[in-house]
C-alpha cells in the first residue's frame, strides 16, 4: 500500500503541472502589444523632444 502513495505523488504532480500549463497558456482576449507600443512611441518621442543632445557635440 505505501508503494502506491509513492506512486500517487509523481502523478498528482504531473496533473497538476498539465492543469497549471492549461491554464498559464490559455488565450487572452486581449494579448495584442498596441497598449505598450503606444507608450514605448510616447517615450520615443519625448526623448527626442528634450532636445539636450550628445554630450561634446
């Protein structure tokens, strides 16, 4: 009988795993990049604004 706990232990880990890669890999309605490139451009586009140059230039 004690055999077959230790048998259990791997297999309840494997479900486990399979459950949690489920559910980590599920589809997101919204998994586009628009919201972080929208702000990477503001960022951009302020650093260009600022305007102080490269140093010795």
């Amino acid at each position: 009988m004690g055999v077959l706990v230790w048998l259990l232990i791997p297999l309840v880990a494997a479900v486990g795993g399979g459950l949690w890669g489920t559910w980590a890999n599920r589809t997101r309605k919204a998994r586009s990049d628009g919201p972080e490139l929208d702000g990477y451009a503001r960022f951009r586009a302020a650093m260009e604004k600022s305007g102080t140059g490269a140093p010795g230039a």
